[in-house]
C-alpha cells in the first residue's frame, strides 16, 4: 500500500506547483500575501461572528443525531468552501477527510476532498495513520482553512484519507478530534487549539448536548455554556492527566451494590463513541445481572422488562450519574430492545471504561482545557 501513498503525494505535490486558477496566483503569489489573507479572515472572521447568539460569546454549532447511535455536524474545508460530515470526537485529536485519491469503497461513497479546487490548500510531504475502534485509515497531512459554522481555522493542518480499512456503512465523511493535542497523529495544532491559541473563543472550553430519540437538537458548543442545555449543578471532575479526556471513576452500581468498578478505575468521556464499553468480564457480569441473552452481536432483553430494569450508577468524584434502563437499552429496528453494554476490544493494563453517547445523552458534557477538567449535569 506504500506506493498509493507515494503517487498520491507526488500528485498532491504537482497540484501546488500548477494552479489552475488565475484568482488563486495572485493569492498565492507571495508567503507573505498568503499571510496577509490569512489574517485578514482571521481578524474579521472573529471580530464579526464570535458570537452566535446576541449577548455571548458561545458559537453553538448543531449535529445531527443519527438514529441514537452517531452524532455528525458540517465543516468546511477549502476555498471555495467544501462541505464535510464529520464526528466531533473527544476521544482522537486529528482532523481528517477523504481524499480524490482514495479508492476504497467508504471513501467513493462519500464526499472527497477537491484539493485543485481549493485556492488555499497546502501540502505537507508526511503521512500518517490511525486506527480506531471502528476502522483504521491512511492519510497525507495538509493544511488549508477549516470552518465550524462561525469558527475559522485558516491554515489548519488536517488529513486526507487515501485508504480506509473496516468503517462499514459509516454516515459521516471523516472526524473531527477534540482531544488534546498529544494524541494526535498528523502531529500538528489541532484545530480547538488553533480556535483557541488565536482568540476565535472567548474561553477553552467546549460542550455537547446529545439529544434523546429525535434527529434534531444536539449540538457542540464552543468558547462557553449554554445553561440552558442542563439542569441542576454541573460537577467538575479533575483529569487523571491534562492530555487526554479521562477520569477516575468510583465505581459502578446497581441497586447500592457494585457490580464493576469496585475498587475505582478510569473512564473515558468518548462522544464518538456509541455504547458503553468495558472490559469483557465485567461487561458479561452486568448483562447476566440484567437478564441480556446474546443474539448476534448484540445482547437482547424483554421490551415489556425494561421498565421494571434497575438503573445503572456510575460515580463520579463522589457524584451519582443515574443511567435508566430506558436509556441502555435500544429499540431495534424490530422493536427489540438492545443493550448498550459491549466488551472493549481494546485491552488496557488498568479497568477502563468508555462512556460513550449511551451516557452522554443522559449527562450535557463540558470540556475544560483551562482548568483539565469535565464537567457533567444532568441534560434536559
Ligand atoms: C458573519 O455572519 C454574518 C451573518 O451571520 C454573515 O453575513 C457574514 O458573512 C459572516 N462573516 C464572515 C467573515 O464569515
Ligand atoms: C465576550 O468576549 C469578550 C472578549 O473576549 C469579553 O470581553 C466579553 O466579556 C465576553 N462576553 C461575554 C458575554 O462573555
Ligand atoms: C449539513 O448540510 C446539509 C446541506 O449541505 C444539510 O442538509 C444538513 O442538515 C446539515 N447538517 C447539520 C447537522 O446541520
Ligand atoms: C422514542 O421514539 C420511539 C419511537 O420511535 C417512541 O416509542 C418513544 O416513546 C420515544 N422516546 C422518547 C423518550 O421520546
Ligand atoms: C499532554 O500535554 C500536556 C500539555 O498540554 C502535558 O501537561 C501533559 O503532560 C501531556 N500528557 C501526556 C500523557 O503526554
């Protein structure tokens, strides 16, 4: 596979030599007129449109709930702006898309970046690849302006997959990683950073409202809080360690006895990530307690037993976070009832479990890198 990246990136670098159109030379013409753009955009983009709603200075940004299982919103990449579906993913730290030279069929089947198009992209001679839970993905690094919404990242180092392994019928086009930026694997700023370093936000700080059941109404936003999103008081919970979004977790309960977690452990606070994931046997140990029998991949429980299913508690710096069996079981398109329990493939030296939509739906989560912390209140 190494030669597909090596004629991707003899074209990529073709492409910067002959640029096509005459707007683009002039812009291009020199690095310090590039910069002189750049900052431009910069300056105006942030003086003009900080602010998404009159009196703050949060940009509210809406993602689309697909079907309870992936939340997805619009960036764009490029001048003229072209537009991408992505997963706003607290758990990674790069920004990718596909690229026009990757052949496998997830890339085909959704939007490619036109980087001829773009009069503003660059690329880097570096490759890089990641593997996630879901798939893995190879890629070029390039740099070029990124939108979110009202937010703009000029010059924003991204990647561009040329081949995709595994991601099967995925609904969005590539991720956006929210992660801290020693987890990324292109190596560059990722783009929060960017926002933030450069003062597009007013503070360094993101949260997400995942909402329950209906396509509309989930949202990620950024430089504050929207109180609104939330009732009751929001806990902050310290990181184990500034790099990355994990804490310690008490324990994990049911009817005031531990059923995992005894002891303590971590847990990942993962938007791009659908279920609850732990380590197999106690993940096994919590399906038997609730009565789950196995078909297929997934483990089934009664439709009419879901209401009379004890809550799930996780605790948290010494706070209950309630998760109804309403909101860890899923109808299937059959109108049987799923459960979001699933082992981590993953194997970690410490317990570690992954809270991903399933509890996040339950939870409005908030993003501190000033202050390397969490928060979580309860959603309304
Ligand atoms: C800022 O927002 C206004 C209205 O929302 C829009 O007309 C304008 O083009 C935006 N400016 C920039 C630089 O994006
Ligand atoms: C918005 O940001 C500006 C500059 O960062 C700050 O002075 C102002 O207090 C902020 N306004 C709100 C409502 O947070
Ligand atoms: C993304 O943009 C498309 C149109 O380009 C629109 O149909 C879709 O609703 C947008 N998604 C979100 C989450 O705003
Ligand atoms: C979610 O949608 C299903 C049907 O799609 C409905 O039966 C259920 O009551 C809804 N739940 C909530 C909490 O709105
Ligand atoms: C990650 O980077 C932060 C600074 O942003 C640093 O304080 C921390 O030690 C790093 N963590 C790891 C695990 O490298």
């Amino acid at each position: 596979m190494k030669w597909l990246v090596f004629l991707g990136l003899v074209a990529f670098s073709e492409c910067i030599v002959k640029i096509p159109l005459t707007r683009v030379k002039i812009m291009r013409k020199t690095h310090s007129e590039t910069n002189m753009l750049n900052n431009f955009l910069k300056e105006h983009a942030y003086r003009l449109n900080l602010t998404s709603s009159p009196g703050s200075n949060i940009t509210t940004h809406p993602l689309k709930n697909i079907e309870d299982m992936l939340y997805v919103g619009n960036i764009t990449i490029g001048t003229p702006p072209q537009e991408f579906q992505v997963v706003f993913d607290t758990a990674s730290s790069d920004l990718w898309v596909p690229s026009v030279f990757c052949t496998s069929p997830t890339c085909v089947s959704h939007v490619m970046f036109r980087h001829l198009e773009s009069s503003t992209f660059r690329l880097i001679r570096k490759t890089f690849s990641i593997e996630y839970g879901s798939g893995r993905m190879k890629g070029v690094v390039a740099h070029d302006t990124v939108r979110i919404g009202d937010l703009i990242s000029t010059d924003q180092q991204f990647g561009l997959s040329v081949a995709e392994y595994g991601f099967k019928r995925i609904p969005f086009d590539g991720v956006l990683g929210l992660n801290y930026p020693n987890l990324s694997f292109t190596g560059g700023i990722p783009i929060f950073d960017n926002l933030k370093n450069h003062g597009a936000i007013s503070e360094p700080v993101f949260a997400f409202y995942l909402s329950k059941n209906k396509t509309e109404g989930s949202v990620v936003m950024f430089g504050g809080v929207d109180h609104r999103y939330y009732q009751g008081a929001l806990n902050w919970i310290p990181l184990i360690q500034a790099g990355d979004w994990r804490v310690h977790m008490d324990r994990i309960s049911m009817k005031r006895q531990d059923i995992a977690c005894s002891g303590g452990c971590e847990a990942l606070v993962d938007t791009g990530t659908s279920l609850i994931l732990g380590p197999r046997r106690l993940v096994n140990n919590i399906l038997s307690l609730i009565g789950a029998t196995p078909r297929g991949s997934k483990h089934y429980v009664s439709c009419f037993a879901v209401h009379s299913l004890p809550s799930i508690v996780f605790t948290i710096n010494g706070i209950n976070y309630p998760v109804p069996a309403q909101a860890y079981t899923i109808k299937d398109y059959s109108d049987d009832c799923y459960t979001t329990f699933k082992e981590n493939t993953e194997s970690t030296s410490t317990e570690t479990w992954i809270l991903g939509d399933v509890f996040l739906r339950q939870f409005f989560s908030v993003y501190d890198r000033g202050n390397d912390r969490i928060g979580l209140a309860q959603a309304v």
